[in-house]
C-alpha cells in the first residue's frame, strides 16, 4: 500500500486541484491510498465529503503576534496526523496549512513534492519550497511547469443545462461574474451598482461567494445570483460568453480550459502581489486587465464593447485557452510516482 498525503486548505481552489491530482494517481499507482489535510473552513471540508475521501483538519496560523506559539501546536497536531497515516509522500497544494505539516514532514525524512499554482509564490510556499524534492508549477518557471491541474468535469459543461439552471433564454450573450472561491465584496458592489446598464446588452450569473448574497436583487429571467457553486460551475462556463473574475490561478486555469474571453481584477497587495502577477501573464494571453480603482470608471464600458464585438472575444478565447496544459494532474500524478520511486530506499 501507497500512502499519498495531500495537504492544502482555506479555499476549494487548493483542495479541487489536489483531488485531481489524486485521481489521476489512483489509476497510475495501482495501491494507492490517499489522505487529505485541510482547513478548518466548511467549504474545504464540504468538498472533500463530496468526493468521499478521508480528511484531517489542521488549524494553522497565518501571520501574527502569536504564531510561533500557535505554529507550534500546529506542528505537533501535524505530526499526529503522520503517525497516524504514515504517508509515504507529501503532495503540498499550498496555503498556510502546509506549512506546519510539511515542517513535520520534513523532519520526518518524508519526500515531499511542491505545487505552486501561482506565478509568485507566497510565504508558505517560498518556505516549503526548500524541502521540497520536486516543484511543479501553474505559470511557465525554471520547475517542473506543469501547468494548473483542474477539477473533473470543469471542461464537461452543458450550455443547455447552464441556461436551464439560469432561467435564461439564450437570446442574449451571457456575462459570468465571480471572485473566486470566496467572492470579492468590491467586484459584487459594482455590479449590483450597475447592474441595470449591464443588464441591456447581456445576461448575468453572478457568484457573489458565501455571505454576499444581495437579497435585494432577486433572481429573474436575465440574473441569477448565487452564492457558491460545484457541479452547476460546469455548466455555467458551457454557457458563458465573457467573464469578470479576480486573477486567482485556479479561475484562470479554469476559464482558460474553457476558452472564455475574460476580464481579470486582481486583488492587490496580497501574498507577493500574485494576483497582479497573475493577471498580468493573463493579459499576454489575451485577457483583459482592468485594477480594481479603475471599475467605476472603465468596467461598463469595457463590458459593453467586449459584448458587442463576437469576433474579439472569440479570438480572446482562443489565445487565453492557449495557456492551459489540459494533462496537468496527470504530468503531476507522474511526478509524484517518480518521486515515490527515487525516494524508495531513502526513508
């Protein structure tokens, strides 16, 4: 038996990656086991039991006056779970939950091997990095760039059903807007602020993220708003004309997969700048860069130009899908087997 131990958490954007990645190594590695660390955010948890897998919640410190302090428990709950499933490799996803896991890890003489899904890396990863005995990477680097493994089915979607889950009639192009796992307060004011001059030339699903509901503007035939979702996010790309999104990796990987001319909004000021580092890679490939001081002014009528013009978001499509690497989780899958390999006769 092959004990794979998968860590990464605060976001369904780490854990959806690693389940694939998982997937794909229950088929190249015949007597593979796996097990997951995570966060202890519900959606982390929820996706997990979703996909009937077996998981650990480790509480982890971000950055503060008490973290080494709380690091350190972090790191003795983390080497229970170890003792407990004796993993024979480490896959970190990132995120400060790896970090005091693959501390452990490390003093524990286990392989581990890295995924930075970002094209900079934040603090955990800097740091995990250095144990690391491979890296694979999202964005094209000096590692293993393997690009962003994806969720299964992402790609699968129906643009029937998404207009049947929507209410839509498909008279109109449709304008998905989502920030991320956890939604973005500052993309959702605009687009509740402008929403009737957005709602002229396109339809809208709106991902607003948990607690951001608007329950002051109803679902209607032409605007669906929810506040998270799993198997309908298929679907809803199936049936998406453009999309505004912040520039987390996961989503660009995803629209990207889907060929979905988009316009990205970084969150600044955050883990290294990623984001803006993201998006700026995201703009080479053809999407469009908007900041977020800038949405009063220029997200109307970009939206609306983009909308109008079929042709250029065609083309915007085609150039951003160029940037996704569809075997991801696989070359991955592949990596870690090899590790596995390597690594037989140092434990």
């Amino acid at each position: 038996m092959t004990n794979i131990l998968f860590v990464g958490g605060g976001s369904v954007g780490h854990i959806a990656p690693a389940v694939a990645v998982w997937q794909e190594c229950n088929t190249l590695i015949p007597d593979a086991k796996a097990h997951f660390v995570c966060s202890p955010r519900r959606d982390d948890a929820q996706f997990l039991e979703d996909n009937q897998l077996s998981y650990s919640v480790l509480k982890a410190p971000r950055t503060s006056v008490l973290f080494p302090f709380a690091f350190l428990i972090a790191v003795m709950h983390a080497k229970k779970i170890l003792d407990i499933q004796k993993p024979d490799i480490i896959f970190s996803k990132g995120s400060y939950v790896s970090l005091p896991l693959c501390f452990a890890a490390k003093k524990k003489r286990i392989p581990i091997v890295m995924h930075e899904s970002d094209s900079v890396s934040g603090h955990a990863n800097r740091i995990v990095a250095r144990w690391a005995k491979q890296i694979c990477t999202g964005f094209p680097s000096r590692h293993n760039h393997t690009g962003n493994p994806l969720r299964t089915g992402v790609t699968d979607g129906s643009k029937e059903e998404g207009l049947r889950i929507t209410g839509f009639d498909g008279t109109k192009p449709v304008l998905l807007v989502m920030g991320g796992s956890q939604g973005a307060k500052a993309i959702n004011e605009i687009v509740f602020e402008q929403l009737d001059d957005l709602l002229l030339r396109c339809d809208i699903i709106h991902v607003t993220g948990r607690g951001k509901y608007n329950a002051q503007l109803p679902n209607t035939n032409h605007y669906y708003q929810t506040e998270f979702v799993n198997e309908e996010l298929a679907h809803f790309y199936a049936a998406t004309d453009l999309a505004i999104s912040r520039a987390g990796a996961g989503s660009l990987a995803e629209l990207s997969a889907n060929a979905i001319a988009s316009i990205v909004i970084p969150l600044r000021g955050v883990g290294h700048d990623h984001q803006y580092n993201n998006a700026k890679i995201a703009a080479q490939y053809g999407c469009t860069h908007l900041e977020q001081s800038d949405l009063s002014k220029k997200l109307l009528p970009t939206v609306h130009a983009l909308i109008a013009d079929a042709k250029l978001r065609g083309e915007m499509g085609q150039k951003f899908a160029t940037l996704n690497k569809s075997d991801a989780a696989l070359q991955i899958a592949k990596i870690i087997a090899q590790t596995l390999d390597s690594c037989g006769g140092d434990q």
